[in-house]
C-alpha cells in the first residue's frame, strides 16, 4: 500500500498509537505539520528500534542490517533495497519496522531531511552497541549509548522545533532530556533487561544509586530545556513525557515499579491545565 499526505494521519496515527502510548498523546497535541512531521519521526526511529531490540535475531545479523539501512538512509531512500535487506527477518519483523518507506514517504518534505540524518545516525550507533552486546562499563559508555537511542531524539526534535517553528532550544540540554528519559527507562527495566536479554546498561563500578544520580542529573537538563520553550503547544508536547519521567522516577525511588494507568491518566489532564 502507498501512501499519500491525505490518508498520513490515520494509518500512521494507529501504527503510532499501537507501538507508543508514552508520545502518542504528546503529539496529538501538535499543529498539523509538526504533528505529522513528529509522528513520522517517531515511527521511522521506532522501526530501526525494533531491529536492535528483536530477541529472536542474532547480534551479528542486526549489525549488518543496521549498518546498512544507516547507509541507505544518507541517500535518496530506496525501498526496494531496503526490503531486500530485511528479508532473511522480515519475518520476525513488526508492521512499524517493515513501513519504513510509508513513514519517510509521509513527513512533510521540508522536515524530511532531519529525521533522515536522526535516523541514519541513530541505525549506526545502535549497529555500533550491538556489535559490543550492549558491554557499557563507564559512565562515558552509558552516555554514548544513551545519546544514540535518545539524546538524539532530542536533537533531531530541536531542529524540528527551529525548522518549523522558529524556536531555538540548546543542543546539550536536548541531549539532557532524551538521557533523562532514556535513564528512566533503563532503571524501569534493569531486572527484565539482565533476565531476558543477559543485558545491564549500568556501568561497571555503579549502584542503583549512581543511576538515580545519573537521572536526576539529566532530568534537570530536561526542566532547563523547557524554559526556552516559547510555543505552547510544543511546550505541551514536551511536558507530558518528562512529567511522566519525574513521576516514575520518584515512585521508583519509593520502592515502587512504576506509576499506576491511573497516575499516567492524572498526568495526561494536569499537564493540560496549566
């Protein structure tokens, strides 16, 4: 199936609504354009996502592809080629993974280059950490990975924001929030990383403590990030996953797993009304 600006919104809004609850309420909150420009972005770093992540796949095969949909990615993209390499997994693959093309093909054009350069830097340096089976043993390790699968996402929504809205935000403190986010996430999931996948991104010599630390200290940049936010409704976009984060984190911290659906649902209203 292909697919045009006009039939975008739907199809992609429920490929994106399927795979993320965390942004996809966020990016309903977006003007047209960004919002279609957002949720592209979104579902083309979540299919290269899904490579890296696949359980069933062997590292030396993620590799190979990711280094090569990295390459096909600083180019004019050719779907064709791109559904050649999947194919020794296509099987295994999600409907987000194998619509690459539908994703590319539906960001407006002035932003596509953007998310093309994000995409092509974020498929190398996940080849990258696979190839090293995810092995982070210094907080310089940890913050190269975490730059790769978040802090430029960061970025990449950054140049987004100046492109298509003129607001000017600070490189490092983009990076910041993407790491905020991304250490969230990995203290959410240390037990089930190490049990299913033999994964830790805790650094060697580090306790939980150190990767509380490490949130905190990066969840600050994120608070810092929202100051040069003039636009409300990109402010707004950018407030729900960060509340949700600042939420998780303090729950964790209290010995609990992770906020309720109910405290998500809280959330998603207070973060409204201010």
């Amino acid at each position: 199936m292909t697919m045009t600006q006009k039939n975008f919104p739907k199809d992609a809004m429920r490929v994106l609504k399927e795979t993320s609850r965390t942004f996809y309420i966020p990016i309903t909150f977006l003007d047209k354009e960004l919002k279609h420009t957002v949720a592209s972005a979104y579902l083309v770093m979540r299919a290269i996502d899904e490579i890296e992540d696949h359980e069933e796949v062997e590292n030396d095969t993620k590799h190979a592809i990711l280094m090569q949909v990295s390459d096909l990615l600083k180019q004019p993209f050719d779907e064709e080629q791109y559904l050649q390499l999947l194919a020794p997994v296509k099987d295994k693959m999600p409907e987000v993974t194998l619509r690459l093309g539908d994703w590319l093909r539906a960001c407006p054009e002035n932003t596509v280059h953007i998310v093309m350069n994000s995409a092509h830097e974020m498929a190398y340096g996940m080849a990258k950490w696979v190839k090293a089976d995810w092995n982070i043993q210094t907080k310089e390790d940890l913050d190269d990975y975490t730059y790769y699968v978040a802090g430029l996402v960061g970025v990449m929504l950054s140049d987004i924001w100046e492109q298509s809205a003129g607001v000017k935000t600070d490189r490092d403190l983009a990076i910041g929030y993407g790491r905020g986010l991304q250490a969230v996430n990995i203290l959410r999931n240390e037990q089930e990383d190490y049990d299913e996948r033999g994964v830790s991104f805790v650094p060697d010599d580090w306790t939980r403590q150190d990767l509380f630390d490490y949130a905190d200290e990066n969840l600050a940049k994120a608070d810092e990030y929202m100051k040069s936010i003039n636009k409300k409704t990109i402010l707004l976009f950018c407030r729900l996953p960060l509340a949700l984060a600042h939420k998780t984190l303090k729950a964790m911290k209290n010995g609990r797993e992770k906020i309720s659906r109910q405290e998500v649902e809280e959330t998603v209203e207070e973060v409204q009304k201010d």
